[in-house]
C-alpha cells in the first residue's frame, strides 16, 4: 500500500520569500507524483507530477518540485511566493500498475503569505 | 473553471436519509472518480469509473454506491447517512482513466448531515 507525508500542515511565509512544501511517500514499488493546490472554495487543481525522466519538473505558477528517489521526497519549491499562492497544496502518489489512476493524497499543508 | 461540473453545490440534510451527487465529465473525458475530503479522514479516493464500468474502488462504504451512465455523467448515492458523511465529495474526471494521467476537478458539493 501506498502512502504519503506531508511533514508541515501549515507554512507560514512573506510575501516574496521562498518557499519549500515537504512531501514524503511509502511504496515498495514505482510511483507517480503529483502536487495539486486548493484554493479557499474550489476544487483541486494540478500544479505539475512526475511521470518519469527528469527529477526536477516545473509546474504552473512559477512552482517546481524534485523527486528523490533515495529519499523517496517530492519537495514543492518556488522561488518568490506571491499573497495570491496562499492555499492549501496537497501531494499525492498513484500506482503506474494498477488498472485505475486512483491518488493517495497527504494531510496537506496550508501555505499562508503575509505581506 | 475545470470543465467537470458538480451538482448541488451545497446539501443539508437528517441522519438516516439518502441523497444523491450529480457529476458531469469535462467534455471528451471517459473517466470519472469520486472523492471525499473531510477533517478527520482528509482527501480519500472512493471509486472510478471508465466509461460506464467500475475501474478502481478505494475505500468506499457499502452504504454508497455510484455510476456512470451513457452519457458519461456519475452520480453517487449516499444512503443512510450519518453524522460522519457530512464532508465535501468531489468528482474529477480524466480522458482514459489510465495511471499518470491528469485529473481535472469540479468544485464539489458540500454535505452537511444533522
């Protein structure tokens, strides 16, 4: 079974700071990785996944994440947070073996720009 | 806007009752997956479907059931509900419903049981 782990539920930063969202997974086999973000009263929406070939995959929004696969992470970083990024991000995993494309999502973490 | 479409947006209703979800694909997608995002258990996968064909199931109650019909709409159905049901459920949809691809998300309907 899969599972994922977001070590922060909430994040605090200012505005035009940087910004790192942590995300650990479980799995005794391949994964694919995917970071999503919800903002206040709407759906889920994806920033960017990791299918294969490069770790280090850019996303919408000016946001990137690196899978590492020795420490099975996939850190969400962007370099200069905008009070428009203030939402909650989740990291989800799913099976590239299984017949369906269900995600296994983390607890989330609340990103929080302050001006 | 995603495109999926999710109706109502908000349901109230007692414990004991049965209600039904209403979820519209974006259009060209075959794939529709339902979930559930409430404070205790967070965002849980409940069931997909791909073309009017259960794929995968998560961890779904027996008291809930879904499909999807012809014309590639879904609907869930949620009987005998409980206090503990009251969450926001969301419906994604992707066009084969296969590993690795993109799931595009309505905004969701919100449940609130008394």
């Amino acid at each position: 079974a899969q599972s994922v782990t977001q070590l922060d539920s909430q994040v605090p930063v200012f505005e035009e700071a940087p910004v790192e969202l942590r995300c650990n997974y479980s799995s005794s086999v391949s994964v694919y990785l995917f970071w999503y973000v919800q903002y206040p009263n709407q759906g889920l929406q994806l920033l960017l996944k990791y299918l294969s070939g490069s770790t280090l995959v850019k996303g919408i929004n000016g946001f990137e994440a690196e899978f590492n696969k020795s420490q099975t992470s996939f850190h969400l970083r962007k370099p200069s947070v905008h009070i428009s990024d203030t939402a909650e991000y989740f990291c989800a995993v799913s099976d590239p073996n299984n017949a369906g494309n269900m995600l296994t999502f983390g607890g989330g973490t609340r990103l929080m720009v302050k001006p | 806007d995603s495109g999926v479409t999710q109706t109502p947006k908000h349901l109230i209703t007692a414990t004991g009752q049965r209600v039904t979800l209403r979820c519209s694909p974006r259009s060209g997608d075959l794939s529709v997956y339902w979930y559930q995002q409430s404070l205790d258990q967070g965002l849980q996968f409940l069931i997909q479907y791909y073309n009017g064909e259960e794929r995968a199931k998560g961890n779904i109650l027996e008291r809930f059931s879904a499909q999807q019909f012809p014309d590639l709409h879904s609907e869930l159905n949620l009987s005998s509900l409980e206090l503990g049901d009251s969450a926001l459920y969301f419906c994604a949809s992707s066009v084969q419903g296969s590993p690795g691809e993109t799931q595009y998300f309505g905004p969701g309907t919100r449940l609130l049981v008394l």
